[in-house]
C-alpha cells in the first residue's frame, strides 16, 4: 500500500509539473509589473536564449515557448497579421540556429543576418539578441503597413513588371482602389483570424495525428540529431557528390592490347592476318536469345553459348572465313624484342576444321562440305560448334574446329546455334583422352560411367580411349525421331533427372511378316539399350574398383509377356501386343565417406523397369513413340521428414477410473474441462462467504 | 529518529449472516455481477474470442512427375501435348514424340530437408510449318504442412502463356502460394487428408470440355490450393523449330490460417477476463465494505481482538 501511495504522489507530482506549473508560470507573468512591459524585446529574448543556451538540452517545456511568444507578442511594433507569421517562424529559426552544434557564433551572426536582412522579417530584425555591431537595422525605422518600395519589399505574387497584378494584394503597383477590388482588408482580416499555430506543433509532420491542443501540456521535440540541412552557409562542393543524379558513365569498354607476352590467364586468344593481330571472338546473346553481341575467346576459360541466328549470320560462315585467312598465334621469348609482328617472330598455327557427321570427324572439304541449299533443305550446316585450343610449353599448338553439320530446312527464319569454346593443356586430342566423371564420387552433370564388357571393367575404361563407350547414350530426338549416334547428345548425366521421348518409324515393307513385331520390337530394344547387359561404375571414377563392386544391370526382358502380333487384312491394321516401348532407369544414390573421401556421390543402385503395351498400327504407317525416363534418387536423406512428436506418458488406468465423466469423447472432455474451471472461478471468489 | 515500518500484516473483521438474509442475497448479488459483467464487458468490447488464427510454414514440396503441357500452334488442330499419364488425353494427339525432352531439379538451397526451389525444363521439337501460340503447363505437386495444422494434399501448379509471335524459349520464374477459402480445421494429431488425391491421375474426361479447363474447373472448386505467383516471365522471339520453356518455382514460407482450438480459445480469452474481473472484484469489495461497515444490511460483525458472546 505503501509504494502504491509513493507510486501515486509521484504521477502527482509529474502531472503537477506538467499542468500546474504551466498555469502558475502564465499566471506569473500576466501578473508581472507592469513597468517590465518596458524592457526591450531584446533584452528579454536575451534573457530567454541565455537561460536556454545554458543547458541546451532537446528537450524543453512549452512554458519557455510561450514566454518567448509573450516576449515577442509584447514588441509594440509588430503588426498583428505578422506577429502570428513572425513570431512561430522566427522563434522557430530562432531555435534552430541556437541549438545548432555545428553553428559557431560568427555563424549564429551570419545566419541572423541572413533570416533577418530578408524583408519578410524585417520587423524581427529588430529582435536582436545579441550585441551585434553589425546589425545596423536595429535603427531601421518601426513595421509601419505604408508599403515599401517593390525593390526591397518581397512580394511573391508580383509576377508582372511595373503593372498590377490580379488579386496580389502585396503588389505596390496597384492603386489603393485596386486594392479594394481585390478585397486586400478582408484578406488580412482572414489571415489575421486564421488560429495561432503552435510553435511546438509546428515541429510535428501532422498535428491532428499527434493530438493538437493534447500537445500544449506535453513535451515537444525542438531539436533532433538529424543531420543538418539548414546550414548551407557550410556548403561544399564535394557533397554533390551524396546527392543522386543522371549519370554519365560510359559503357563498359575493355580495350584488349597485344602485349608481346606469353599467354595468361583470361588473354583474348590473338589472330594475325596480313602482319595485323586481332583478337577471337564469338557471338554470344545480350538481352534476348538472338546472337547480338560479340566476346573474345578468352585464353583458359571454358565457354558455351547458344543464340538464334538467321541462316545468313550463321558463325560457320564466319569461322571458314577467319580459318582462311588468319592463323592462330602465341608470343614467344622472341616477340618481345621485335617490333614486326608476323610469323618469324611469333608461334603461328594454322587451323583444323573437322566436319563431324554421325559421329565421324574428318577434315573439311571445301568442294565437298560447302553449305548447299536445295530447296527448302540445306546441307552441312553446322548449328554445333567446338573450339578446341591445346596448349603445351607456353604456347598453342593446336586449335581446332570441330563442326558438326547436319540438314536443315531453310523455311525456318532462325536458327539456334550452340558454340562451345575449350581449352586443353595437352599435346593430343580430348578424343583420346580418358575424362573421369569425379573422382572419386560423382559430380552433378557428368556422364555416367558405364561398360556394356562382361568382365574388366575397370581395366577396359582406362584402356578405352573414346569416351562414348563408356557412356550411357541414348537416341536423340531429331525433329520428332529417334536419332542414334555416337555422338548423340543425350547421355544419362549424373543428378539430372529427365524424360526423352522420340518417334521410331519403321520402315515400309509392302504387308507385314508375320514376326514383324518381334522385329519392331528388337529395334526398340537397340533404341532402348535392352538388348545388352549393362555395368555401372558406383564412383565417377572407378580406379581399383574391381568387377564385383560395379552395379550390373541384368536387363532381362525374357521375363516380360512375349510379344505376338496380328494383322488384319480387312482393316489393314497390325496389332502387337505387349510391345515394350518405355524404359525407365532408377538410380539410388548416396553422398557417403569412403575412406579419407568426404561426401562422395555413390550409385547405390539401379534399377530398371519396361513397360509393355498393345498397340494398332496402319501397315503404312508403323510408328512408335518410345520413351526413356532416368531418375536420380538421393537416399541419403529421408524421402519424407517427419518431425517427433510430443513426449507422452502411457498410463494404464480402470475403465471405470473417470467413472462419472464420459470416457473417449473430446467434446464431452472439454465441456468438463470448462465446467472444472468455471466451478473453480466461483469457489475463487466466493471463498470469502462464510456460511459458518 | 524515526520509525520505519518492518512489518505488517492485516486483520480480518468477518461479518457473518444466516443462508436466507438480505445480506446473504446482497453478497451473492454481487459476486454473480463481478463474475458476469467481466465476461459482458469483454465480449461487447470485442475480440474476445479468438476466431481466427495464422501460422507461416514452409511447407514439404514434391513434384510427382505427373504433368500435362499443351503447347497449342497456329493451327487448333495441331497440339503438342506432352502428359504423364496414357489415358489422360485421346490417342488422336499423337504429337507426343515432339516432347523431346523434360528436365526436373529438386533444389534443397539450405539443406534443411525441404524443397526449396523447383527447376523444370521442357525441350520441344516444333514442326518448321507450325508456330506456338500458347502453352499450358500443369504440374502436380505433393504438398506436406506438418507442425501446426497437419495436411496432405494434391496440388497444382499451373503456367499459363499466349504467345503474340513465334516463340524459340520461354523462360518462367514464380513463387507458389498456399490459397484457401476458408480456414483450416486444423484438428490436432489429425492429418487432413481431404485433397489427397491426384487431380491428373484420377481425372474422368467430361465429354462436354476440355480436360485443360475440367482440370482448372475441378481444382477451382477447392477450398485449399496452390498457385503461382508470378515474379518474372520473359519469351524469347524467333521461331527456330525448337523451343525451351523453363519454369523455375521457389518455395517460400507460406500464411496458413485456421481455426483456434478450444484451449487455445480459452488461453486467448483468460487473461481478458482476469484483468477485467480484477478490477471489478475491487469496486464491489469497496461496496461490500461500505454495506457491511455502515450496517446497511443486517450482519455479525467479528473482530477477531473482541470475544465472540453468541458463540
């Protein structure tokens, strides 16, 4: 009780503080002498600032407000429709500048002289509070409402030069009976009864959010420690420079130079045509998928792009054009000291164009591998381009083109090519060179090593020198048909999952066999890699792993429904049944620790599954979609997380232990539970009635 | 030197009074109204009891590799529609060796165990004399909340596009969003099962419409959904004879409203009725002790210090 009481006389005394002393403070001062209305404005606004200036603190009660007001309302100069403008305003510029840390006192005088020699508070100027010398208007004759000359006194309507301007009534190029047109005296009379702004308020963004006349009795916010905006006397150039603007910055240009330097990382790769060197270059997309911009070929990296193109800007014609006429250099330890640039003093190469058809390379033949269009069907058109550079001993010594020609109509308006850019530190092709899927796990993307050998597996990898043999390869879709080559781009890659599909069309042979479903169903199973036993390497990378360790992939579709057939002569119609025309291959997964190998992708198993379906085919039109799904399932994880779930304890109790409550039903439970509750609230709070 | 008070303690004055007296009516009275008007004041006052509830949840996302994409041309009587299910579309579509190809990635971003982002990748084999005008892509998704509110669900995620010129790729970047109409029961140890059913799988073709719209039509009137929440979509121009349409969905926290239990009612409402009843359990104790103080009602009054004579 006793805090309670503490705790009150201090909320007392604070609302004491607040409101009272606020009344008592007014009160004082309608009370002062009369004789005190005599002491100059600028003493008592002296006073006042001197008493602030003292403790500067944020913070201040709105008592000393209303004493500067009354201060300033006391200047018997000021007329009244200026004394509310001036006096909120001033006071207000007033305080800032005073509670300016950053403001000097040369600043204070500069900055008074600033806000006072304005004509807008010519009459404030008056209210000098300090003894500055140089304020010569303190002499300046009173506020008088005879209108000053239009070159010193402001008038913001005064649009028109030496003629009066519609309802501007400040405008000293009006006549008094203009004037009276505009109505100027009952302007000034609205103005002068507009409510008198709060000095304190003033300083909030809105004044009926925060609670207008609730604010007269409560602190107020005068100053912050916000940065400082006023002080433009301060003014320096360089903060331009915060401030955003347009900008000017050029486009981002590399200008590439021939250093007569060996090559380093990320060098353009150079050209010489004719004793002039220029850079590599190949055309990549910029803000859409059309081949619009151009990058050098930088030396190291590893590049791919793919762009549209119309048959006219395809890069193969590009490409026949640099091979023919410029060869690829590297400085040497000689380039340096010469200053004639050709191929007695640099290492000059020429290119090797390959033609790849159907998976077979061979040099280019221009007679031969000329681009012809026949109608609408173009021939040796190359949409797939390899460079390949080989360096060895500071220098490049192959760089080859591999392009990779196909037929293609020419109704098409675009293209898509696709530009691949690789850089070998060897002195052989890559063809030859054995490429590791991880090592030893898997990485994400890399083909799937697998060997179709029954035995030595392992041993047979590293001896096989043309990588498609140990790949996973399936048939491309070209146009809507299967295509199988050895160079088809659909290789079962580790972690992607993906669904090919393609047409098989068999070929037209007047009426059908009576195997030809077994027959169509054996081409599928060429297409489908299910006429051959498969092993899997676990690793990326299969070193040491001996033949028992591989996965093999017995695919045996003799355990499958046998196919049969059946053509209707009438109908011409060729039913097979149980025609296996889907694959699917499941890959399981784990990121394990082998040894000092952390995380390693490992095939844990595969699995495969066919799908056998009836199908009815026109004889002259025996058509197929096959389908191939793959599948990476990772069982490291969980396939579903299910989280625990709250600790419980199991007590057996009698069936009859809850006896007069109905057992195993919720509702009936937590009507009993508030019941329960409820009789406890009544027993709370009636345990005072004694019934003794 | 002053005296400063250690301790205190106070003395009960109990005034007691038999069952049927006026005094008794009074006090019972009374402590009805302290119990009454607390509830009455809380319940005009609104918001009392707590109607609806929200939690954010990420939920357990998994494509189930059942998919229909209509890829539509110029001419309406050529589709390419590519779909997981046989049975799903007639056998007169026989455009299927046109899908040549359909990537999906499950991305866990911050290995905590959920599907963070979904990667789909379609590569179509577009005839040279056609031209795709609009695809529609729909994609089941399995859809796990499991803290709060527990619920399994078949769910869809549907891009649609039109496509005013030829397009060569179509690339697609969205957030899904849980939807519901109404509140979830969120019944507790209890997994809502209510959708749990393949809207692709289990799809009976009406003979009247399109199985594009019977789907939309279908899962419409679901009171619990997914949809995608477009960010960024951009196609590429140029007919080239193929196309890419690559539609990469994250899977954020998702606001999942549902309908407070009882005890989460009562938790809720408990302390706007204590605080109340406190300061209403104060006013009428000042009344009590004026009436019993001021002998307004008849009472014994007994002060523990005085000996008790009707004992």
């Amino acid at each position: 009780m006793n805090v309670m009481t503490y705790l009150s006389f201090t909320v007392l005394s604070i609302v004491i503080q607040f409101c009272v002393m606020d009344f008592i403070q007014e009160k004082l001062q309608a009370d002062d002498d009369p004789a005190l209305l005599n002491v100059s404005q600028k003493e008592s606004l002296h006073q006042i600032l001197k008493n602030i200036s003292h403790k500067p603190h944020a913070l201040y009660y709105r008592t000393q407000t209303r004493s500067l007001k009354s201060a300033s309302s006391r200047i018997p100069n000021i007329s009244s429709a200026l004394v509310t403008l001036g006096t909120t305003e001033a006071t207000t510029a007033l305080f800032d500048v005073l509670y300016d840390d950053n403001t000097t006192d040369s600043d204070v005088t500069s900055t008074t002289e600033m806000y006072f020699t304005s004509t807008d508070y010519d009459n404030i100027t008056e209210i000098t509070f300090f003894d500055n010398k140089k304020n010569k208007s303190s002499n300046s004759p009173p506020f008088s409402t005879k209108p000053k000359t239009s070159s010193t006194n402001h008038c913001a309507c005064n649009l028109l030069y030496k003629v009066c301007d519609i309802n501007c009534c400040c405008d000293q190029d009006c006549s008094d009976s203009e004037h009276n047109i505009f109505q100027c005296s009952n302007i000034a009379k609205a103005n002068h009864n507009e409510p008198e702004i709060d000095g304190c308020v003033s300083h909030l963004f809105d004044e009926r959010k925060y609670g207008g006349t609730t604010l007269d009795n409560l602190l107020c916010i005068v100053k912050t420690n916000l940065p400082v905006k006023r002080n433009i006397q301060k003014f320096d150039q360089l903060s331009v420079d915060q401030y955003y603007k347009w900008r000017c910055d050029d486009p981002k240009f590399t200008s590439y130079e021939f250093r007569k330097t060996l090559y380093n990382f990320s060098d353009p790769v150079w050209l010489l045509k004719n004793e002039t060197i220029y850079y590599l270059d190949f055309p990549t997309p910029s803000v859409n998928n059309y081949c619009t911009d151009r990058e050098p070929i930088e030396f190291l990296k590893q590049k791919q792009s793919r762009c549209n193109v119309k048959i006219k800007d395809l890069e193969m014609f590009n490409i026949l054009k640099t091979s023919e006429e410029a060869m690829v250099i590297s400085a040497t330890e000689k380039t340096a000291n010469s200053s004639l640039m050709n191929c007695s003093n640099l290492h000059c190469i020429n290119w090797t164009i390959l033609v790849c058809d159907n998976g077979l390379c061979q040099n280019y033949n221009k007679s031969t591998d000329e681009v012809t269009c026949i109608e609408d069907i173009c021939t040796n058109v190359a949409l797939k381009i390899d460079y390949e550079f080989y360096y060895q001993e500071f220098k490049i010594i192959n760089a080859t083109i591999k392009l990779y020609v196909e037929n293609i109509s020419s109704s098409l308006p675009f293209m898509s090519q696709e530009i691949n850019v690789n850089f070998y530190i060897a002195n052989k092709s890559i063809d030859l060179i054995l490429q590791l899927s991880g090592n030893p796990g898997y990485i994400e993307g890399l083909p799937v090593i697998v060997s179709y050998a029954k035995n030595n597996h392992t041993e047979l990898f590293y001896n096989n020198t043309l990588a498609y043999k140990s790949n996973m390869v399936f048939p491309d879709n070209k146009n809507g048909l299967c295509d199988m080559t050895h160079t088809s781009s659909n290789i079962v890659k580790f972690g992607v999952n993906k669904r090919t599909k393609c047409l098989y069309v068999h070929p037209y042979e007047g009426v059908p066999k009576p195997d030809i479903c077994n027959t169509i169903q054996s081409d599928i199973n060429k297409l489908l890699k299910l006429h051959k036993n498969v092993s899997i390497s676990p690793y990326g990378n299969p070193r040491d792993l001996s033949d028992n360790l591989w996965l093999n992939l017995e695919i045996n579709i003799e355990k499958q429904e046998p196919v049969y057939g059946q053509f209707n002569d009438k109908s011409l119609k060729l039913h097979c049944y149980n025609l296996i025309t889907r694959l699917s291959l499941i890959f399981m997964y784990a990121s394990v620790d082998e040894n000092a190998y952390r995380g390693q992708n490992k095939i844990l198993s595969v699995k495969y599954e066919v799908a056998a379906n009836n199908h009815s085919f026109y004889v002259e039109d025996i058509s197929i979609v096959t389908t191939i799904d793959i599948i990476f399932m990772d069982v490291t994880k969980p396939s579903v997380y299910e989280y625990a779930g709250s600790p419980h304890l199991n007590i057996y109790l009698p069936r009859d232990f809850f006896f007069p409550f109905p057992p195993n039903t919720s509702a009936h439970m937590s009507t009993t539970c508030l019941m329960i509750l409820l009789c406890c609230v009544i027993v709370f709070f009636a345990n005072k009635i004694t019934l003794e | 030197m002053g005296l400063y008070t250690l301790f205190s303690y106070n003395v009960e004055v109990q005034f007691k009074s038999c069952l049927f007296s006026k005094a008794m009516l009074f006090t019972l009275f009374l402590t009805i109204l302290t119990l009454i008007l607390p509830f009455v004041v809380a319940n005009k006052s609104r918001g009392f009891w707590l109607r609806t509830q929200k939690f954010y949840e990420q939920p357990n996302i998994h494509f189930t590799y059942e998919y229909l994409l209509v890829a539509e041309s110029d001419d309406p009587s050529y589709s390419i529609v590519c779909n997981s299910m046989k049975g799903l579309v007639g056998s007169n579509l026989r455009n299927e060796e046109h899908c040549t190809e359909f990537q999906v990635h499950e991305h866990d971003v911050n290995s905590d165990g959920k599907v963070d982002l979904l990667d789909f990748k379609y590569y179509l084999d577009i005839p040279k004399e056609r031209t795709i005008t609009s695809i529609a892509l729909i994609l089941m998704l399995d859809f796990q909340l499991k803290t709060i509110c527990p619920l399994h669900m078949q769910s869809l995620a549907v891009i649609n596009r039109e496509f005013v010129t030829p397009p060569s790729a179509f690339k697609y970047l969205g957030d899904l969003q849980f939807y519901q109409i109404s509140h979830l029961p969120c019944k507790p140890n209890m997994i809502n099962t209510k959708y749990n059913n393949s809207i692709l799988f289990n799809y009976a073709k009406n003979g009247h419409n399109n199985i594009v719209d019977s789907i939309l039509d279908t899962y419409f009137m679901r009171e619990v959904s997914t949809l995608i929440n477009t960010l960024y979509s951009r196609n590429q121009n140029g007919q080239t004879g193929s196309m890419q349409v690559q539609a990469s969905v994250r899977v954020p926290e998702m606001e999942i409203r549902y309908t407070p239990s009882l005890m989460q009612e009562l938790k809720w409402a408990w302390p706007q009725y204590l605080s109340l009843a406190a300061v209403f359990y104060w006013i009428f104790n000042k009344i009590r002790i004026f009436v019993f103080f001021n002998r307004l009602f008849m009472a014994r009054r007994i002060v523990p210090w005085k000996k008790q004579s009707w004992k």
